[in-house]
C-alpha cells in the first residue's frame, strides 16, 4: 500500500488530501499514468507535469524515480521563496 498525498491546487483539482492506494508502478511516472486513468479529475490534477513537484517519503524526488520501498508520495506545486 501507498500513501498518495496532495498539496494546494492539486488537492483541489481531486478533492481529497490523501488515500491510501494499492499500485504496481514502478515510477512515479508510472504512478501519474495510473492516476491519470482514474478519472477526469485526476487528468486535470497531472495535466502538465511541469506545473508539479514530487517528493517520495518526504524527499525531493524525479517523475522518473522508483517507487520500490516507498512509503508515501506527495504531489505539489513548485514552491517561492519570498
């Protein structure tokens, strides 16, 4: 099992901070395509990827990273400093 946690405009694009999910990804980008397929509410969520970041048990993480051994995923918009 894996816990999905969404951040700002992605968490309201699905409606939902988190879940608990059951996946074979082996990436994160495989993980998105599965998320994708969902519903319409998720495609719009990961729409453009660019507009995202990833962290995988709390760490910086690539859209290309495994997901073995992984805990928890958080998706998020960029953050700015100021």
């Amino acid at each position: 099992m894996l816990d999905v946690l969404y951040f700002a405009w992605v968490r309201e694009r699905i409606g939902e901070p988190r879940e608990r999910i059951e996946t074979e990804a082996a990436t994160v980008a495989e993980l998105v395509d599965e998320l994708r397929g969902r519903e319409a509410r998720y495609a719009l969520a990961f729409s453009d990827l660019s507009a995202l970041r990833v962290a995988i048990d709390q760490e910086l993480a690539e859209f290309d990273s495994p997901l073995a051994g992984a805990r928890e995923v958080a998706f998020f918009p960029p953050m700015t400093g100021g």
